[in-house]
C-alpha cells in the first residue's frame, strides 16, 4: 500500500488498498483509478476484492447529512474553553474535521451544520466548504434543544433526496453507512444506530423488539451491558416533519420526539459494534485525542463501509 504522508490517510477498503487524497477522493493504490462517489442515495461504493470500486443500487442510502453542533458545551469546559465541542481541538485539527473526513470517505457530499454557541468559530473555520464537499448552515438565534435546533434546519433546508444522515457534532462514531441502510425500513420515519456499551453507567439503555424496533428508551444506566443511542440517525424528513407537529419550539430529541415515535413502533434499531466516543465529557474528550487523534488514525467501520 502506499505510504501515507500529507494529505494521504490510507485505508483498506473490502480486501483492497486505498487511500485518501487532499481532495477527500478514494484511490485504488494498485491501479490508480479514482472510485466513482456516489452523485445521490440511490448509489454506493462497494469496492469488491477485485478493487473494481463497482457502484450498486442502494436507494435508501443518504448522500446528505444535518450535523447538530449548537451545544453549549458546558460540561466541555474545563478542558476545553471558548469553543463550541465540535471544534475542540484533537491533535492539530478541530474534532469535527474528523467526523467530516470519516463521512465523506463513506459518499456525504452535501453536510448541513446546525450551529447556535459561537456559531462564528465553526462558520469561519470551514466556510461553504470541505474537501469537495458542500457545507450549508442554519443558524439558532436562541438555544433550541436537539429536537428544536432538528425541526429549525428540517424548515429551512431543501434537502434533495429521500432520506439524510443526522448526526451528533460532539460525537465520534465509525458506523456503517451500508449497515444502517440495510436496516433500514422505508415505512418508518426514523432507524437509529445502537452500539452495546458492556459497563453502562451514564446513558439511558434502549429496548428493541424481535423485529428490529426500539420499543423503550431511558432504560436505568445500571453499570451493566446494555444498547445505547450511538447519536446517529437515518430519517426521512417529511414523515419526521408531520411528527413535530404539536411540539413546542425548543424540545429534546432524545427525551421528546424519538420516545414517542418508538411507543408507536416508528423506530427502526440498526446495532452496530463500532468506536463510539462521545466527547462532551472531558475524560472521553481526552480518550478521543489520546487513542484517535494521533498520527496514525486510520478510520474505517468495523462492518463494511
């Protein structure tokens, strides 16, 4: 595989070597021809062993993605003061340069960012773009909560395809795109992504059902394994806009929205055994830094793309 220097991160993609150019390109070492990226979520790279960079047929597979990253970031502060988390540096970049590098290698072309606390640090830093990519923002003028600051970009976004990626700005996760698509089901408004954390002592556990439905959410954060809301979510948006119908301006999506749809059997689970971090405590903020951050950080899910 070819050595990794400035702007080249290698990874070893369905049993073939590539890497990552400045441009956030995937390239086949071996041959050097670029893989096609996927234009909408009807595509998907899925480099076979034979390093073809072949595309399939995918249609529930997003290429756009809404970033929540208005936090105020309090519990942040004492190691990290005067910017929002999802620019906490990690080495010597911001931490949402990675969620961003990770995502576009798996085919988000289009990143929406809900900012809010010193949106200027986050604007400024990447401005109408990134790697190729196309960044928007909308902008909270009042704190709104997860599900508020949700319901203000589902409104002032023209998304262009079925469904969007909504993730965590303060959360590290290396899902599969492939996966949760998989698991998706297209009657249902939202599938979230769980990961099984072994001793749970500080998130609300989540019950899914036999076919693959989240039931119950706020389960007791006993100490023991349990699955747990990994702050990723495939949604389509104009299901998920009727169901903020009734709800008040500033509200929960954890507490407020995705409970009431599971009650109703509208959740569909897509468990996963990834990395999962989330960096709004100072001790996982340090973990992130000390075990991902480093010179060697090779980011890749653990079940496919």
């Amino acid at each position: 595989m070819a050595a990794a220097g400035p702007g080249r991160r290698p990874l070893r993609k369905g049993g073939y070597a590539a890497f990552i150019d400045p441009r956030g390109r995937l390239r086949d070492c071996s041959s050097r021809r670029k893989t096609r990226w996927p234009r909408n979520g009807a595509e998907a790279r899925t480099g076979g062993p034979d390093g073809s960079g072949a595309v399939k047929d995918l249609a529930k597979r997003p290429s756009e993605a809404l970033i929540l990253a208005g936090g105020l970031g309090s519990r942040l502060r004492p190691a990290v003061a005067d910017v929002p988390k999802p620019m906490a540096p990690a080495g010597s970049r911001p931490f949402l340069e990675y969620l961003l590098d990770y995502w576009l290698a798996r085919g988000i072309a289009r990143f929406v960012v809900s900012v809010g606390y010193l949106a200027e640090r986050i604007m400024d830093h990447f401005g109408s773009g990134y790697r190729g990519a196309q960044i928007e923002y909308v902008r909270e003028t009042e704190p709104l909560g997860t599900g508020g600051a949700l319901a203000l970009a589902l409104e002032k976004t023209a998304w262009r395809s079925g469904s969007i990626l909504l993730l965590n700005g303060d959360t590290w996760l290396a899902a599969s795109l492939d996966r949760l698509a998989a698991d998706a089901d297209r009657q249902l408004p939202a599938t979230l992504v769980l990961v099984r954390v072994e001793a749970n002592d500080r998130y609300g556990g989540v019950e899914v059902d036999a076919a693959g439905r989240v039931v119950r959410f706020g389960l007791p954060a006993d100490g023991g394994p349990a699955l747990v809301n990994a702050g990723c979510c495939l949604l389509r948006p104009e299901p998920i806009q009727a169901a903020l119908a009734g709800l008040p301006r500033r509200f929960s999506l954890e507490r407020d929205l995705l409970p009431g749809l599971a009650r109703q059997g509208r959740v569909a689970a897509s468990v996963q055994a990834a990395d999962f971090i989330d960096i709004g405590v100072a001790e996982d903020y340090r973990r992130f830094c000390r075990e991902f951050a480093g010179a060697g950080f090779q980011p890749r899910p653990k079940e496919g793309c």
